[in-house]
C-alpha cells in the first residue's frame, strides 16, 4: 500500500521570545535569551531564580485573552492562543467544511495547585469535615468560583482539548497525549499517524506547559536538575561544557499537519513535510536515562527508517539539549552512534538557551524552529554557547548560517524514559 | 477508522484489576449474578472526608503477586500498581513472556493513563509549614516556602505526580523499548492506547503491543471535585442499585479504580505460534460532542452517531447493512449523556432486528478510560462463551430504552461486538472487533 505524504499548513507558536510565530522566529535567528529572572512568584530564598516566562500581566491583549479565556490554567491559555494562531494560519478560520475531517492531537501541560487551593486544602486538613464546609462563610464563594479551585487538584489535562474542539466545531478525532517532556513530540507522532491511516483529513497538534509555578519548580529543585546560574545570559547553555541544569520555560507550540492532496486541492501554501516519526522507551530509570545513549538511537534510526531516507540526507538536528550535565552528554552520544562521522558535518543546536524548557511544549515549538529552518535554508546560532563540551563534539552554529536543508530531525526526550525523534523535509 | 492493511491486529491476551475481582472467569461470573463492585465508603478509604457515600475500588491489592517485590514500590501511585498488575496477568495469559523477554527492543507499549487529581497530601506538610500565619489568609507565604517549607517537600513527589508513570514503570519492569506513547483523558479515552498500538502493528512495525489503561481517583480532591461537578445520585441507599442507567428516576454516578492491559498481536504471528485469539480488531473512531458545555455531552447524541457511522464507516444510505451482533453501551447514569445515546442508537440501529445490548456501569461503577476496555472485555468474553450477560438494574423500566436487553444471561450466537465509550464533558469512542 503506497504510503501518503503528510504536509504542514499551519504554525503557532507563543513563549518567552514572542508570541506570536513571526517574533518567535526572528528573535530565535537573533539568538534573543527570553530567560530572566522570575516574576510569577519571590523567589529571594529559593536556590533557582530563572526562567522563561510568558509575560501576561504587562500584556493588555494576553491579559484581555487570558481573562477571556474562561478558566485559570496558564498553560492551556497559552495552547489555546496558539492553536488560534495556526488554525488561522492554515486557512481553517471561517470555513466549516474543512472542520469535517479535523482532528486534534496535543501535549497538555500538568497542574499543580495554586497558593490559594493550597490554602484550602491546608483548611481542609485541619479537621474531618469537607472542603466546602471548611470554607468560612465569609469566604464561602459561588459554586462555580468553588469548583474553579478544586480543578486545580483535578488536573483535567484534557480539558484544553475538549474547549479546542467545542470552540473550533472539530469533527475528528481528539487526543492528549502526556508524556513529560516528550508529550509534544508523541502527538505529533500521533496526529501524523492519525493521517496516514486515514483516521483524519488535518489535525492540530503540538503541545503547551506553563510549570513556572512553586510546585511546578520545586519538583525540579529537588531532582536538582535546573540550573542555579543567576546570570539569565548563562543560565540555559545546552552543551557547553559549564552547563549545570535546565531554566525552566513556558509556552505552545501548535502545528497543523494535512494530508498532501488535501492540501493541494484546497491550494494552502504548504511550509514542509513529516516524513519520519521514531519512538522508544529506555526502560532504565525514571529520573534519567542510561548514559549509553543506546535507546535513543533507537528513536532516531526509527524515525529515519519510516522518513525511507539516507541518514546523508539529515542536514540539521534541533536536539533536546536540555543544558543538564547528563542529557546533553548522553544525547551526543546517542547522535554519533547513528550518524558517526556524518555527525560532524550536521549541524547541530537546541532552542532552549533561548526559550528555556517548555516541558510539553517543547518538541513542538523545536519542530516550528526546524519547519521554519528547512523553509528559510538556515540553522539558528546558539550566541551564549562559550565552549562546548568536548565530551559532546558537536557542530554548533554561534551565528546564523544559511545552507541548502532538505531534511531536518528534531529530538525530543522524556522524563519516565519517553524517546521521540521526527523527521521533517522540505516539500517538493 | 478501519482495517484496509496487510497486517490485521487480534487480541491475544487480556489481563483486568477490577472491582469485581482480577480473574477473567470469576468476573464474568459475577457480572451473570448481577453483583457489584460499589460499596459504602468507609473511613479507611482515602476518600472518606470527601463526603463520597459510594466508591468502588479494588479491595484486593494484598493479594497482587510480586507486589512487595517491586523495587520502587513506594514511587507508585496505586494506578501504576493496578498497572503492572494487570500486565502481568495479559503476559500470562497471551503466553508471550519468552516473546517480551527475547524481542523486548521491539514490542510496543501504549497506555492510557486516568487523569487522577493530584494527591495533595503529597504537598500538605510542607504548605502547612509555609502558611503566614499573620495574614489570616492562610496562603502559601513564598519567602517562607523557599526557607523551610521546600526542604519539607517529598524530593520525589513528582515521580510519584508523573503523569506517564505506569507506561514507564512497567516498561522497566519488562525492559521494553519499542514505541512507546501514553495518552491522558477521562473516560472515552481508553481505546485511545488501542487504537495507536493497533496502528503500530498495521503498519508493520511490531507484531505486538501492549496497549492498556488505568485509573485510581479515589481520593478526597478528586472525588470532591468530580461529584460536586456532576453530582451523584442521592437516593442510593446500597452499592446494589447505586447506578441506574437511563433512568428517570435518578440520575449520577459512583466512581471505582481498575486496570486493564490488552495484548494486541499481528494475526499471522499469532496464529503461528497458536495463540488464542480473542477476537479481531476491525474499526475504531473517536471525536468530542459539539455542544459549548465543556462538562457535559451533547443530549441530542450528535457526536455519538458521528462516532458510531465512523467507527462502522456507516453511510446514511447503507446503515441497515451494519449488524453487529452485542453492543455495548456506555450508560454513565448522567442526563445529557444517556440521551444522547439513546438518541444516536434509535437513530442508527433501532429497524435492525437481532442486535443484543449490555451495559456495565451498574456493576463497575464509572472508572474514567478503564470503564472503556473494561466493559468492552467482558464484551470479548461474551463473543468467546456465546453468552449475553445479564443487564443489572435497567429492565424495561428504563427511559426510552426498548432494546433488546435481559436481566438474565441467555445463549446467542456473537460475531462481532461494538462497544461504545464516553467521558465527562462528551468524549466518544468506539471500538469493533469481530471473531475470526
């Protein structure tokens, strides 16, 4: 059975370097660092002070947005702001009909309980009665005002899909996909598979997290895997060889996959193709991977395997390097175990010195720099890399450097053991 | 959704952790004598201070094998429990351990993890410790918590919190590096993981998938929040006739806990190594009702009939030729719900004689994505044993509901079995399998 083309026709993107796709593409050629130090919460005792905010409050339309948006979950808001952005983009806005076979597929960030819901359940803790009878009545609230705090302890990671679909009329089939860092990553995969088995015309797909939050920092605090450089410029600096941890980001990225004939009848203007999508788990530990790197290649020689290409062919690699002292070491050795002496003439960054860790939105803004990357001809430079690792021995670009692409991966790796790889190639 | 490709995907393996026990024969015999998993919650249960009157959870944990065994056991949500349980039961009974243990690099693992709320008592005694106690407002005081209150925290409750956790914990446990995705929904998303390992093995790249999905919500956050959402039936007064699909005279629903893992393998490798076969897959679909609530389905069963026609690549001109033999339904006990399946299997199935229906929410309780495949396994158990399970607490006294169901079990000829999933807020999904 011959094997259908699945194009790209749409991008969103909102994180800590624009919010929009055109500003996120200029400022990730310029190298812009959107870390700084954090404003959501005093962080004047905590060991961490950085990160890549999205900026609500000193935004009137994200903040009217925000507010328009009908329930307080960062991270969804900013998945539903993108999903507007490439839904519009692809054409979809104001036409019905082509909602008919659109489907949804999205990496949805996790929550953790504000200060106020804590408050609660500190309330709540302090006798044996329930919830609402442990709110004074003062401070009794409406119903629904109650329920918005409690569904801060229920997560429904899903409810971003359902308003996605109820909002858009999207008749096709809707998923959320979480797989830590890697959520983004599995639902492309999954919408990209959705198109080729014919269980959808388009889908919507990429991912959305805001973990800038006190519970949301603590966990990591704890694993000490972010870094705890208080210089913004430095903090996030992925295979340099002073590299001591993540800074955590938040943001979406949202691409809209098509099958190709569809695409063409409709006469969108088509941005590439996925070609490939690989996948594996370490099965090793939960909080890292094993230092061999084998796993991953795994994922890499899978997504090359179903791209049917010739690992020549990949020109460019937007790694997960996440700036921990063991990810980045174990995905370098993961890249030269499958491309070998190819490796040094691939070039070879990761967006995360810019934007910091987007956690499930990650491999999904990752593969908007890429689609963009093979579209434009150019890799985007890493300016605040001093001197990468020797250990790592990869080609990194510290200025922006145009070169004929035809076909670009992406990598992309989850906390649990989850390996996601994609392939994308310029359309022709 | 349907089977257009060289490679046909069967079910080869079951292995359940359900209320109502985790021995495949001894449930089906306790769904034929009508029994229930729902019970009183009592005060041991974690969910006790939620003011819940009925739960229905799995009782027998003690008695999970290797359990004490497992390394990291304290790392474990009781879903990831019920997990690697039920995994350890579907290897079994698919007879594929050697399989997993020698091709382990390639065999997928695909799950659908119940979204259970976060477990607060994971982040109490260090918020208790970093309230401002001059403020009066009992907030989370940041420069406090950053001083004492983070070195409180459990340094691994995120492990605990991770989302992915069952799909990970039990890929350790088996080694297992083949394609690996986890997908996250309420209810209706339980097929979700069966459809993705099921396009795993069309297209040829594994000849089997562990596909399964789990939940445990059964804790007082959760269960606040879920029954003040969508309340649940005050007239109840025993487990027995706690649920009452399509009822008019209550309406609501309690919640259980459970596990299921299937084991789906490509038909020709299975039928060389003689594995017994549960059934075929044939279509999937799922969509979400359009109705603007985002807590509640569509009444008029719009995206319900939208599910079934896809599922069954139904047309409006041929839907009479569509047979399957023992539906099951979703019946979740909720208004908008139960009328809009109503409405959507009068609309596509009520001239066609000869259709049997089941439901088994009554005996469950509503357990999020497990609800899906587990009633849909026991869907699998009447194909294998030619048996239509009895129907509890509906009859004919149940609204609009004229079809052809019994409160006793009863001998038919099954070929096929079309089970219907929703969730919360009109999550649809279906899944088709046939005998071979």
């Amino acid at each position: 059975m011959r094997k259908k083309r699945v194009v790209i026709t749409g991008l969103g993107c909102i994180c800590s370097i624009g919010n929009n796709v055109p500003q996120f593409w200029h400022n990730i050629k310029e190298s812009t660092i959107g870390i700084d130090r954090i404003k959501a919460f005093d962080v004047s005792t905590f060991p961490v002070t950085t990160a890549a905010e999205v900026d609500i409050e000193n935004n009137e339309d994200l903040k009217a947005a925000f507010k328009a948006f009908g329930y307080r979950n960062k991270g969804h808001f900013l998945g539903y702001y993108a999903v507007m952005e490439a839904f519009k983009d692809a054409g979809l806005h104001n036409n019905e009909k082509l909602t008919e076979n659109t489907g949804i597929s999205l990496g949805a960030s996790s929550i953790y309980p504000s200060r106020e819901s804590m408050a609660m359940a500190s309330r709540f803790a302090a006798t044996n009665k329930t919830w609402v009878d442990n709110i004074p009545e003062q401070e009794k609230r409406t119903k629904e005002e109650f329920l918005d705090d409690l569904i801060l302890f229920n997560r429904n990671t899903d409810t971003i899909v359902r308003k996605i679909v109820k909002d858009l009329k999207l008749k096709g089939p809707a998923y959320t996909l979480q797989t830590a860092c890697a959520s983004s990553g599995n639902s492309i995969g999954n919408a990209y598979r959705s198109i080729l088995h014919g269980e959808a015309d388009i889908m919507i797909t990429g991912g959305c997290d805001a973990m800038v939050n006190y519970l949301g920092m603590s966990a990591f605090i704890h694993l000490k895997a972010l870094s705890t450089t208080r210089d913004p410029y430095r903090a996030s600096i992925p295979f340099d060889v002073n590299r001591n941890g993540f800074v955590m980001g938040e943001g979406a990225g949202v691409i809209v996959l098509e099958e190709r004939t569809h695409a063409l009848k409709r006469g969108v203007p088509i941005l590439g193709e996925i070609t490939g999508y690989g996948t594996s788990n370490n099965a090793y530990r939960i909080t890292d991977s094993s230092l061999d790197g084998k796993t991953i290649a795994l994922s890499m020689e899978r997504a090359i395997h179903d791209a049917g290409i010739n690992k020549k062919e990949i020109g460019y690699i937007c790694a997960h390097g996440t700036s921990t002292i063991q990810n980045d070491f174990t995905e370098s050795t993961a890249l030269r175990m499958v491309f070998g002496d190819l490796l040094d003439n691939i070039r070879i960054n990761s967006i995360k010195h810019c934007v910091g860790h987007t956690i499930s939105a990650s491999g999904a803004i990752s593969a908007i720099n890429t689609i963009l990357s093979i579209k434009e001809g150019c890799v985007t430079p890493m300016k605040n890399i001093e001197r990468i690792d020797p250990e790592c021995r990869l080609n990194i670009p510290r200025t922006l450097e145009y070169c004929d692409l035809n076909a670009a991966m992406v990598n992309t790796l989850g906390f649990g053991g989850q390996n996601v790889s994609l392939v994308f190639k310029k359309f022709e | 959704m349907n089977n257009q490709s060289e490679y046909e995907a069967v079910i080869s393996g079951i292995g359940i952790v359900s209320p109502l026990g985790s021995d495949k024969q001894m449930v089906w015999e306790n769904i034929c004598r009508k029994k229930t998993g729902i019970r009183k919650a009592v005060h041991d249960d974690l969910c006790f201070n939620s003011g819940v009157p009925f739960i229905s959870p799995v009782d027998y944990m003690h008695e999970f094998k290797k359990l004490n065994n497992r390394k990291n056991k304290r790392f474990m949500r009781r879903n990831v429990l019920f997990f690697l349980e039920a995994l350890n039961l579907a290897i079994e009974d698919a007879k594929i351990g050697k399989q997993v243990a020698d091709n382990h690099q390639d065999i997928a693992i695909i799950t659908t993890c119940g979204d259970a709320g976060t477990d607060f008592r994971l982040f109490l005694p260090s918020v208790l410790r970093s309230i401002d106690e001059k403020s009066g407002t009992r907030e989370v005081n940041m420069k406090i918590f950053g001083s004492r209150g983070l070195a409180l925290l459990d340094p691994y409750f995120l492990i605990y919190d991770l989302l992915n956790s069952a799909n990970c914990f039990a890929a350790i446990e088996h080694g297992i590096n083949g394609d690996s995705n986890n997908f996250i929904m309420s209810g209706g998303a339980g097929f979700h993981s069966v459809k993705a390992g099921w396009e795993v093995i069309k297209s040829g790249k594994t000849k089997i998938a562990i596909t399964g999905v789990t939940e445990s919500l059964l804790n007082s956050a959760e269960m606040q929040y879920l029954y003040r959402r969508f309340g649940y039936p005050g007239k109840a007064v025993n487990g027995d006739n706690a649920i009452i699909p399509y009822s008019d005279e209550k309406e609501g629903l309690f919640f259980g806990e459970g596990a299921v893992v299937l084991i789906l393998e490509e038909y020709n490798h299975a039928k060389n190594r003689g594995a017994h076969v549960y059934g075929k897959i044939h279509s999937y679909a799922t969509c979400v009702d359009l109705n603007p609530e985002l807590f509640s389905g569509d009444a008029g069963g719009e995206g319900v009939m939208r599910c079934l026609k896809k599922c069954l690549d139904m047309h409006e001109d041929d839907k009479k030729n569509v047979t399957p033999s023992l539906v099951i339904t979703a019946g979740m006990a909720l208004k908008n719900e139960d009328d809009g399946e109503l409405h959507a299997l009068k609309h596509l199935f009520h001239d066609t004689p000869g259709i049997h229906y089941a439901t088994f929410k009554p005996n469950f309780g509503y357990i999020g994505p497990v609800s899906d495949v587990l009633e849909f396994v026991i869907g699998l158990l009447a194909m294998k044993k030619e048996q239509v399970p009895p129907v509890k607490n509906l009859g004919n006294k149940a609204r609009g509901m004229n079809f052809n169901v019994s409160d006793k079990e009863y001998t038919a000829s099954i070929n096929d079995v079309l089970s219907l999933a929703k969730g919360l807020g009109g999550i649809n999904s279906a899944l088709f399998v046939r005998k071979i």
